[in-house]
C-alpha cells in the first residue's frame, strides 16, 4: 500500500544554508517500525515547538 505520509521534505526549499543554520531529526533508539501515525505525531509536535521557540 502507498504510504499515507506524502511531503517528507518540509519549508523553503530554495532557501541558502545560512538562512537555516540548524537541523533537526528523529532518531529511535530501538530496532522497531515506526508507523505514519505516530511520524506524523512527532513531525506536527517538533513543527509547533519550532513555531512556539523560534517563530515562523
């Protein structure tokens, strides 16, 4: 079945590296599937963070 995450790659694509001088991923630290609910959980969790603590 298709996966049901469509966008994995987020924000200003055409934007220069200095613009965005940090970046973030989700590591697991255990050997297991992850399902698209709970990526699509983390990813809308760390988006608001992001929102809250940097602005948009």
């Amino acid at each position: 079945p298709d996966p049901k995450i469509r966008i994995f790659d987020l924000g200003r694509k055409k934007a220069k590296v200095d613009e965005f001088p940090l970046c973030g991923h989700m590591v697991s630290d255990e050997y297991e599937q992850l399902s698209s609910e709970a990526l699509e959980a983390a990813r809308i969790c760390a988006n608001k963070y992001m929102v809250k603590s940097c602005g948009e």
